[in-house]
C-alpha cells in the first residue's frame, strides 16, 4: 500500500512539474532582470491559460493530500 501511494505521488509531481513549467509568465529569465516592459500590465486569464491554472491548483491540493497520507502510513 505504502509503495503504490509513492508511486501515485511520483506520478502527480511530474504532472505538477510539467504544469508548471507549461505556464508562461513575462517571457522567462528576461522578466527577471528587466527586459519584458510589456509585463507591468495585469490581465485575466482565458482559455487554454485558465485551464492549465486551474489544473495546476487541483494537481496540487491532490499532490499535497497524498503527500499527507504518505507520511501518515509511514509513521
């Protein structure tokens, strides 16, 4: 049991993962220092956009949830 929910929280941080880096916020590394001008403005998202946030916030709480039980088996 404990090993098939390890595997389950595997599976749902490389989903995590990839949501994540799949999400485009001020064009990467030229945000940080400066370079995208055009990121000052807010916006709503739309879309494909909003689905992937969305997913992201469910594939975290579940992620999070799993995480929990992981540890409460163990101990």
């Amino acid at each position: 049991m404990i090993k098939a929910i390890t595997i389950l929280q595997i599976i749902f941080a490389i989903i995590l993962t990839t949501l994540i880096l799949i999400q485009n916020k001020e064009g990467g590394l030229s945000g940080v220092f400066g370079g995208a001008q055009s990121g000052n403005v807010y916006r709503t998202k739309r879309g494909m956009e909003k689905t992937i946030a969305i997913l992201t916030i469910i594939f975290a709480i579940i992620f999070l949830g799993i995480s929990f039980v992981n540890i409460w088996l163990q101990a």
